[in-house]
C-alpha cells in the first residue's frame, strides 16, 4: 500500500532540495529520516519534516508500521516564483527571483493491495 505526503510552497529552489532527496530514494523510511537529520541544511529539514508527515499518516490512517515502510519515490517539483527587483548601480533595477517548491513524498510497505 502506498502512502505519500505532500508539503507546498516551500521557500527554496528546486535544484537545491533535489540535492538532498536523492539520498533518501529507495532507503526504508527510518533510515532515511536518520539520514536527513545528520544533513546541516535548510533543506533537509524541510524534506524530513515531509518523511514524518509520510510516516505518521501510514501509522495513524493505514495502520502500518514506520519498521516495514520504504521510500518509493521522493519528488520535489517546481512551484510558483516571486519576482523581485532589488537596486542596481545608477538607479537602475536588477530582477530576482524567489523560488518555491513542492515536496511529495511516497511511501510503500511491499504489498501490492
């Protein structure tokens, strides 16, 4: 059975967070959490406090144990970008772009019911 949580309009660019949420693909779901604790970056907290959310709604909906859950697929997906503009040298504007992402995560306990 698969599981998944879904955390929106984090406050981080894509790129960044995919660097971190390889590392957890295909990891059972303890271990992975494990893993992203040790990791010091804004990033990793966002995708664990994802994991846990994962965790807790396959314990509390599914009735199934954090032991026997893997980490079918952890994707981060393009979300919506905040464009800015700060000041530039002679007056002028120079553009930012502020960019957020979306965190699902999939969990899966082996069966295929």
């Amino acid at each position: 059975m698969e599981v998944q949580a879904l955390t929106r309009y984090a406050r981080m660019s894509p790129k960044k967070m995919r660097e971190v949420v390889r590392i957890i693909q295909g990891r059972k779901a303890p271990a992975a959490a494990d893993y992203l604790a040790l990791i010091p970056r804004k990033s990793a907290r966002l995708i664990a406090k994802t994991l846990r959310s994962a965790i807790a709604n396959a314990e509390n909906n599914n009735n199934l144990s954090a032991d026997t859950l893997t980490v079918k697929s952890a994707v981060i997906e393009n979300g919506p970008v905040l464009k800015r503009f700060k000041a530039g040298a002679k007056g002028s504007a120079k553009p930012r772009t502020k960019k957020m992402s979306h965190i699902r995560i999939v969990l899966w306990d082996g069966n295929a019911n």
